[in-house]
C-alpha cells in the first residue's frame, strides 16, 4: 500500500499458478505438500478473506486504489466497495451478462468461505443468482483503501480440492460458488475502465 494514495487501477497478469491466501488466513487450511507436487506457490495478500487459485488465463486480477479523500472513500468498511461493485456490474453488463446484482447485506459464510473466497459472500461483490461474478477484498490505511479484485474467466474447481488440507473443500461444495466470465480480458479491462471513468464524471 503506497504511503500517499492516488486513484490508480492496478492490473495484474498472472504468469504461473498461485495460492493467495488472506491475510489472516491460518497456513493449515492448506496442504503445502500437496501445492508443491502440483507446482502451485503459496503466497499470502494483505487484505482478508480465504484463498484465491490463480493459474494463467483463468482469472482476472486488479487492484482499484482510492485515498481517504475521495467521494467514494466511506469510513463504513461493511459498505466501502459497493460503489466498486456497480461499477463492475455495470461493466459487465455491456459485455452481455444479465441479472447481475452487487451484495449489499452483511457478509454470507458458508462452510468453506473461511478456506475459499469465492465460497463466501461480502458487500460489493458481484452475483450472478446464488454465484459469485467478483471477489473484493480490501486494505484500508489512513490514506485510503485498495480494492482487490478477482474474476474467474474459467472455474474449476478440481484444481482446488486438493490444495486444501484435509477435512478442506469438496468438489460439489465448490461446483456452483462460482459464474464465470469466459470473455478476452482485454474486453473485461475496458468496460471496466469505461464504468469507472463514467463514475468519476
């Protein structure tokens, strides 16, 4: 997180796979041994919540930075990504995905939300029915909040159940978490880029 912020978009392309976990997210929700026979590295973000599987060309990952002065900063953590949440629901509304709705209620716990993100529900995130579109999660400074973002463009979960120390996750708890975006990235970048411009005016 920079000392000063400024309104940023961060993209970030995923070159090999990883296992991010939350910040406060105990090492024994994961079978270490069983992600380095799958070759998948173990690293820990600073924002909370459960693992995110990140693997090339399946997940689209950015970070939107506000400082603590901005419109759509609110010292209200529980609601302080619905704005980001619009605007990612407005983005891929463009693109052609219907019925989609930003969680605007206390967050949603299942069984395994602790272990995986996209298990569990927070405010802003993006629905598709009972299926999670975008994962937020979020630092927050005194100087301002960073919004992390994931998107799934494929879901699989087979490649997570066996990450996941045992008893972790099966694979029909993860089958239906998840509604993919299965769209370029490119695409994906630019209304979103399109929706947050419109919301700065």
């Amino acid at each position: 997180m920079p000392v000063v912020v400024e309104p940023s978009v961060w993209w970030f392309e995923v070159d090999r796979p990883a296992l991010v976990l939350g910040s406060a997210q105990p090492i024994g929700h994961i079978d270490v041994e069983a992600c380095e026979r799958a070759g998948v590295d173990v690293v820990r973000r600073r924002s909370g919540g459960g693992a995110v599987l990140l693997r090339p060309d399946e997940v689209l990952w950015a970070d939107i930075l506000i400082p603590a002065d901005s419109p759509l900063w609110t010292p209200d953590v529980s609601s302080s990504a619905w704005w980001l949440g619009e605007a990612w629901r407005e983005a891929l509304t463009t693109l052609g995905m219907d019925d989609l709705h930003v969680h605007r209620a206390p967050m949603q716990r299942s069984e395994w939300s602790a272990q995986v993100c996209f298990a569990g529900v927070g405010g802003g995130e993006v629905m598709l029915g009972r299926r999670k579109v975008v994962g937020i999660s979020q630092r927050r400074t005194r100087a301002g909040a960073r919004l992390q973002c994931a998107v799934y463009r494929q879901w699989q979960p087979e490649a997570h159940v066996p990450l996941f120390a045992a008893p972790g996750p099966t694979l029909d708890a993860l089958a239906d978490c998840v509604a993919p975006v299965p769209m370029p990235f490119a695409e994906i970048r630019r209304a979103l880029l399109d929706a947050l411009e419109a919301l700065a005016g």
